[in-house]
C-alpha cells in the first residue's frame, strides 16, 4: 500500500506498443507524483523513447491507459496536454525558425499563460512584451541575452537547444518531460541548465530521458531502467544501478554468480 501523500501527476497502467509485431514497450506501469525529478535510462532499443512518447500522445499504446491528474489522456492528442499543463522539449516546444530568439520566448510564455489566438499573438503581443521582466530574466538565465535578437534558424544547436529548454520552462507547465536535455550542449551550457533545473526542484514535477547519466545521477530523485520493453528496476539512482539486470544490460557487467560459472568453466 502506498501511502505518499502527494498527488499523482501521470499514471501508465499496462502500457504496450508495437511496431510490425515488435514489441517496443510491454506492459509497463508507472507514475510519477507531484514534484518527483526522475529519469528513465536504458540502452539502445530499450523503449525508454517509446514509452516517453507514450506519455506525451505521440504514441498511442494498443494496450493500457495514460492518466494526467486522474484523467484519462490515453488518446488526447499532444497540443491537448499541452493545454493540461505537460510540456515536452524536443517534440512541442519547436522552435519558430523565421523569428527571432526573444519572439520565440514571448510566444512561449503568452500561449501557456494568457492562451490568446496564435493571429493576436503575431500581431500584437511580441513587440508589446519583448521587456517583459520574466522575458528579460530567462534570457539573462539561459545567457541568450547576446542573441535574443538573432532568427533563430542562424543559432548553434546548442543555442537552439538552450531555446527551447528557455521556452518549456518559462511557459511554467506542471509536469516538465525533457528528451534528452544535453545533446548537443557543451560542458559549461550542461552545468548552466542542470543548475536551472535543480533551481526547479520542489516547484515542478520533472521526468527526463538522458544518456548522459553521469552529469543527472546526482539530481534525479528516482530512476527507472528499461530493458527490451520493460522496466527491469525503478527507485533511488544508486539502488537501480547496483541492481544485478541493470549491471547486466545497461552496463555490460557480468553478475557475481555469472563470473562464478565462467570461472568454473
């Protein structure tokens, strides 16, 4: 019996996906609480994507359900969750590449909070508020402050990354999913966004898919280790990663009793 007082912010109950007959994900429980920061890893061909996709309408699985808040978004399409307050990078935090950086930002922040229509937005909004004081904060936090007037389909990756990372928390949702925040970053832009992140923790409910574990071990809370479809370990960084499935097929290691056999033989 659990007895976590916090609320539930996304449940999975027997999700399943294929693809042409293989099984992407199978039959995977989940759920995250209120201000969890956790992280799913796994190896090539996991399913940790899959299942991310799931969560976020992507996907929609052939078996089980997706609950956000007690509701039912099993087949909500994206922008709809959105609207719910899940925000995803990589997938629903594009970018607009003909505007500049600090229109993208106004955009992003006026959509999430004063929900006008996409024309108004165009045409009244960004010039009105390109010195707004929370505009002008994530600039100076994500230091895009040199290039908040740059298109930004001139931007290095990693400054569109920084972008659309800028832009997923300044529109503030509840439940924050970040595919693979550090890709294409450099070392100090990695250190930059982690203590952004960490700055988070206890204000939003975070979920990230990340190879690089070394650099989010110390900030998630909890982890889940996916292997050929299945949650194979899920709680505390370090308890997962001693767990016997996980040295195997995440890190290669034989367990004791397999390097017993192979020496026996």
């Amino acid at each position: 019996m659990n007895t976590d007082p916090r609320a539930e912010i996304i449940r999975a109950e027997g999700v399943t996906k294929r693809f042409h007959g293989l099984v992407a994900v199978n039959n995977v429980n989940f759920v995250l609480r209120e201000f969890d920061v956790a992280g799913i890893i796994g190896s090539n061909g996991a399913g940790k994507t899959t299942f991310f996709n799931i969560l976020t309408g992507l996907y929609p699985p052939e078996e089980g359900k997706v609950f956000y808040k007690g509701e039912d978004v099993t087949r909500m399409p994206p922008e709809k969750r959105v609207d719910l307050g899940m925000m995803r990078t990589f997938q629903l935090t594009a970018t607009f590449d003909s505007l500049s950086v600090v229109d993208n930002l106004v955009l992003s922040f006026f959509r999430a909070h004063k929900k006008p229509s996409l024309l108004s937005l165009f045409l009244n909004t960004c010039k009105r508020h390109r010195n707004d004081p929370k505009i002008v904060e994530i600039l100076e936090t994500f230091d895009l402050k040199d290039i908040r007037d740059r298109i930004v389909k001139n931007l290095s990756l990693g400054e569109k990354r920084r972008l659309e990372i800028a832009m997923s928390i300044l529109a503030d949702p509840s439940l924050l999913l970040l595919d693979e925040p550090l890709a294409g970053l450099a070392e100090s832009e990695i250190q930059m966004l982690l203590k952004v992140l960490r700055a988070h923790v206890g204000r939003q409910t975070i979920l990230i898919v990340e190879h690089k574990l070394s650099h989010v071990q110390d900030f998630l809370q909890r982890l889940t280790v996916m292997h050929e479809g299945r949650v194979i370990a899920e709680g505390p960084c370090e308890e997962c990663l001693r767990h016997p499935e996980v040295r195997k097929s995440y890190w290669q290691i034989a367990t004791p009793a397999e390097e017993a056999g192979a020496a026996a033989s």
